[in-house]
C-alpha cells in the first residue's frame, strides 16, 4: 500500500493575510497544504506557492517539500509576506 504525503501540521503565521491580500485583487485561491501552501490563479496563470515566516530560516522545509519545489518543472515560490504576494502575481501584467 502506498504511503499518502503529510501535511504542514502548522500553518505559518501569516498565510491568512496574504490568502486575504491574494483574494481582494481578485485572485482564485486555493490553500493546498501539501506539496506546497497554495494554488493561485490570477488573470489566466497559476502560481504554486509556498509560505514561511517572515525572517524565518529558509530552509525549514520538510524533505519532501524540498524535493518536490527543487525537482517541479513549472514555477514556485517561495515568498513570506504580503507584497512578494501581490508583486509575483501582478508582476507579469506590468510594463517593461
């Protein structure tokens, strides 16, 4: 039989607001929990994102995680407050 992932046990601190910041500019979101926090979709993209404490050790991820955002062909980030939110979803929108 095959062993299911485990989810995050404790969500960061500060994934509501962001979830909140993300939904008031009208973005689709989804809290997945595992491999990565959230699934996002914004103007016809999505985003696969993955939420730390702000200031905390980057690297505090369980093995699994850590594999799955080093070995994933598409885009996730890593971000840890509400501007990196907004800023890596609007940013593609922006002029040059």
């Amino acid at each position: 039989m095959s062993r299911q992932p485990k989810y995050a046990k404790r969500v960061d601190t500060n994934q509501q607001e962001i979830v909140e910041a993300l939904r008031a500019i009208k973005c689709d979101v989804v809290v997945i929990g595992y491999p990565v926090d959230l699934l996002v979709g914004y103007r016809k993209r999505n985003f696969l994102i993955e939420i730390k404490r702000e200031g905390a050790y980057v690297d505090k991820r369980q093995k699994d995680q850590r594999d799955f955002i080093r070995n994933w062909r598409g885009q996730v980030r890593q971000l840890d407050n509400v501007d990196e939110a907004i800023r890596l979803v609007t940013m593609a929108y922006e002029p040059s």
